[in-house]
C-alpha cells in the first residue's frame, strides 16, 4: 500500500506569505518522489526550515531551530533511519555557506528560485552523504514556474497564488532584492489556470502574492484584447488591475486579495478595480514604513508621506469602505523624535484597520545599515510601543464599527474551541462563530457581536438576506453579495 511506503515530509516555514505559497509548491515537486506531507518533524525522512531574512530576529530562529533538529536526526539515525535535513528560504540564500560551515547536520541548501529542481537536489543530497551538504542558491534563467509540476497539495477555501516575484526597488533597509532577485511577473494566462485549478479544489478566496505584487507586469493572454493598457504597459503587457478583472471572471471564486503592494505602483486601473469589481475585496495591505519624509527618502521609498495620503484619498473615493493595513519601521537611522511625530501624524491621519509595526534591523548588506546614526535600542523600543499603542486603538475601534453588523465571512477552519470555526470578513477581520463544519468553505452572513483587539465574535444568520440592516449597507453591498445561496444557510449552526 502506498502510503505505508511514503516518506514523511515536513515543512516549516516562517516569515510571510510568499514563504507559505512556496512550501506548497515544494510539497507538490516533492510529491512524485514519494513524500508525503506531514505536521510532525519527529520521524520526519526529510525537514525544510523555509526561511525568513527579513530581519534578525527571524534568521536567528533558524539556527536555534537546527541545533534542536540535529538531535533528532542523531536520534532518526541511531533507529538506522536517514533524515535529509534542508534550509530554504531568505536565509539560505543570503547565508547559504555559512549555514554549512555553522550547522554540518544541514545536508542541503537551497534558495526560493530553486525549487522546482528538488528532485535532482534530493538525488545529489542522498549521494553526497557524509561528504558535506549541497548548495543550490543560482539565480537560474529559466523560471521555476515553467518546471513546477500541476499542484497537489490542497490549500482549502483560502488560497495563494504567487504571480510575481523579486523587487527592483531597493528600499534601502531591506534584503528582499538581494534573497529573491529581480522583478518577475508570470504570464495571465498561467496564473488564470491555476486560479481555476485553485478554485477547482475549493478554493473561494485567492491571494495573489508577489513581494511587490501591484508591480505586476504580465503577458497578457493571447487571442484577449487589453481593453486598457496598463500604465506599464507596452502592448501586451497587464498590470495587476486588468488581470484581477481577468481573474475575477472564474466562475466558483468570490473573492479577490493580493499582497504587498508598493504606493508607487497604484495606478489608475488598479484604484478603478477596487470601485467596481465585487470580488476584489475591500482591504489593501499598503506600507508606508514612515510619514517623515526625510526618513522616506533616505528609506529610497521614492514617495512623499503626501502621495501616500493622496492614494489613499483616491482609493476611498471609489471604495469609501476600504480597510487599510501598513508596515511600519520605527527607529530608521536618523529617525528623530520629530520624524516619529510625523509618523504618528500620518497615521492619525489615515485610520489604519490593522498594521504591522516593527524596529528597524540593520541587515547585512543594505545601505541603511551603514549610515552612521543609528537609533538607540530603547529609543526605537519606546517609539514602537507608542506606535503600536495608537495602532491598537485603531484596529480595536475600526472592529467596533462592524458590531450589529452584517458580515459575509468565508469559513475557513475550526476554532480554537469547538464548536467554533473562524474566517474573514471583507476587511480582513478574523471572526469566530459557532456553526456546523459542513460551513467550512462556505461564504455565510455573520451578525458581529462583540469586538475584540484582534477580532469578531458573532452568530450566523440564518433565513433569508433581504431587509439587512442598515449597517451591514454601510459595509458594502458589495461585500453581501459574497454570501452563499440560501439553503445551505437555512441548515445553518
Ligand atoms: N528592519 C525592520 N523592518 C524591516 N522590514 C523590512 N526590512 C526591515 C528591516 N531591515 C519590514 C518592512 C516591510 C516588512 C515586510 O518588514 O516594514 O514592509
Ligand atoms: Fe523590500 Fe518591499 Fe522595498 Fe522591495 S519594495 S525593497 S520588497 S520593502
């Protein structure tokens, strides 16, 4: 029988989206050579650290994690088994002979472009036993995407999609350009019929990912007419707003996300799209990192704090509704005390629904690391307590308004206690209700009841949506027309 045969395969993966989006993709290259995903390392026959460079803090784990999984390697061996231990990832492929020479019980390395020639590393791996790990960190010229086979491992209701890679912008603080190389964007029509493969599978959200997606730059699908070219765009090449309209067309998907975004890259018809097309849902993930101008420039954000407000003037404009999210570096080399006021300022200003706030971590490598004046620790600890602190009360406040609301929320797993499932709202907001399993994976109508810092609690509704309140209007009539027909609700909780 087979699956007595199959190698147990486990993954972990840290860091971000475009980092659990991959780890799919290495369990479906792996899948032929007989691995089979698992959620335990122990006994694991082969385990990815899939890492994180971002900042310190996320490469030091993986070390920390390597010695504790060299013991249990020890311990597979010592049962006459034979673990491959591999580190992937952001930090394989800044740190990939180092991670060698610091950790000889890693026995393959290999960086995020890669992947797709696990097969052979694998092979290479088991031959080289005993004769020091395998490295694999090219930036090879042909695109994995062209070699990775149809996926197998089913995200569920929510799902990734990587459409775009790499990033030409060079923000001076960060290694992304570095770890992923340059901007990449996959053809529409590939991205197209994976979405419907996702979708196929159950899938009723996608996100479409790149570490600088709204730069997206596709070829577009032969035979289709690019009604608007994108700003771009030479002739036959889409920005990200034409393809979600393409993407939004699949039959079966009812919800359109896509992360992260770079200010300088909202144009036009992606602003349009999010005034007009009901499955783009209404929240954008849009870092800013500081409102101090001077601190953007030497960031080489290539943005004034102004233009962000304008952006994000012009996408309320169309969609008064939308929730925003940033990313935010406090303690920036020559931050001082009156360029955080602008950042507060800034914030104040927007009205975040969520963001994410972090001290700056020199990284090796990028320029910002070398100027001078870097910030005190307790400095940036007290300026990212103050930041996170207003954050807070924004993200608690903005929760608040959707009490006595209305809310479709895709049901995408089981609750921390059962009977619970959780899901998302339009904004991004996690909601927990008690209903029946069989909802997992549907989108049903929530009255929110109570607010929490972090999320929503409600109940679902059941019989039919005519007559909503007004408050679930003022959400967006758009976001209900995400709910599933009415006789599933009916058998509801
Ligand atoms: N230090 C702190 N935060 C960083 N980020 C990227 N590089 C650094 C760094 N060197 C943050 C940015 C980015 C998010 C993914 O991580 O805010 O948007
Ligand atoms: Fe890094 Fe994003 Fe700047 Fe690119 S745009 S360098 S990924 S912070």
């Amino acid at each position: 029988m087979w699956w007595k045969l199959a190698k147990k395969l486990f993954i972990k993966t840290y860091g971000c989206q475009m980092n659990v989006y991959d780890s799919t993709r290495m369990s479906d290259v792996l899948a032929p050579l007989g691995y089979a995903p698992t959620d335990q390392p122990d006994g694991a026959d082969m385990i990815i650290l899939n890492t994180c460079h971002i900042r310190e803090k996320a490469s030091e784990k993986v070390f920390s994690e390597l010695g504790r999984l060299k013991q249990m390697k020890l311990e597979k061996a010592a049962d006459g088994g034979r673990m491959i231990l591999a580190v992937a990832g952001c930090v394989a492929q800044a740190e990939g002979d180092e991670i060698l020479r610091r950790a000889p019980q890693v026995d393959l390395v290999f960086g995020p472009q890669t992947y797709h020639r696990l097969p052979e590393l694998v092979s290479r791996t088991l031959r080289a036993e005993g004769s020091g790990g395998v490295l694999d960190i090219d930036f090879p010229l042909e695109s994995k995407f062209d070699s990775l086979p149809e996926e197998s491992v089913i995200q569920g209701a929510s799902a990734f999609l990587s459409i775009q890679e790499g990033c030409d912008k060079f923000c001076t603080f960060c290694v992304v350009p570095y770890t992923r190389g340059a901007e990449f964007s996959r053809p529409a029509a590939d991205i197209r019929a994976e979405a419907r493969r996702l979708v196929a599978g159950g899938a009723r959200e996608i996100t479409l990912l790149g570490q600088n997606v709204n730069a997206y730059h596709g070829e577009a699908p032969s035979g289709v007419h690019a009604p608007t070219l994108p700003a771009a765009g030479s002739k036959g090449v889409w920005g990200l707003g034409r393809l979600l309209r393409y993407l939004a067309e699949i039959e079966g998907l009812e919800r359109l996300r896509y992360t992260t975004s770079h200010p300088r890259d909202m144009d036009d018809e992606l602003i349009a799209v999010h005034g007009d097309e009901p499955k783009v849902m209404p929240y954008l993930h849009l870092p800013v990192q500081s409102g101090a101008d001077r601190i953007l420039e030497s960031m080489n954000r290539r943005h004034t704090a102004d233009d962000y407000r304008r952006i994000v003037d012009r996408l309320r404009s169309v969609s008064p509704d939308i929730a925003l999210s940033s990313d935010f570096i406090v303690g920036f080399p020559g931050e001082r005390d009156e360029d955080f006021a602008e950042t507060l300022r800034l914030v104040t200003d927007i009205g975040y629904a969520q963001a994410y706030s972090f001290k700056y971590s020199p990284r090796p490598g990028t320029p910002a690391a070398a100027i001078e004046l870097q910030v005190e620790e307790a400095v940036k600890s007290d300026r990212l307590e103050t930041l996170q602190n207003l954050l807070g009360a924004q993200q608690l406040a903005f929760n608040q308004t959707s009490v006595g609301q209305i809310l479709p929320v895709l049901l995408e797993k089981a609750g921390r206690h059962a009977p619970q499932l959780s899901g998302r709202s339009p904004f991004m907001q996690s909601v927990f209700v008690e209903a029946n399993p069989r909802l997992l994976g549907e989108v049903v109508a929530v009255r929110i009841g109570k607010a929490y810092a972090r999320s929503l609690e409600g109940t679902v509704v059941t019989g039919s949506y005519s007559g909503l309140p007004a408050a679930a209007e003022s959400a967006g009539k758009r976001a209900m027309s995400q709910v599933s027909g009415g006789p599933v609700m009916g058998t509801a909780v």
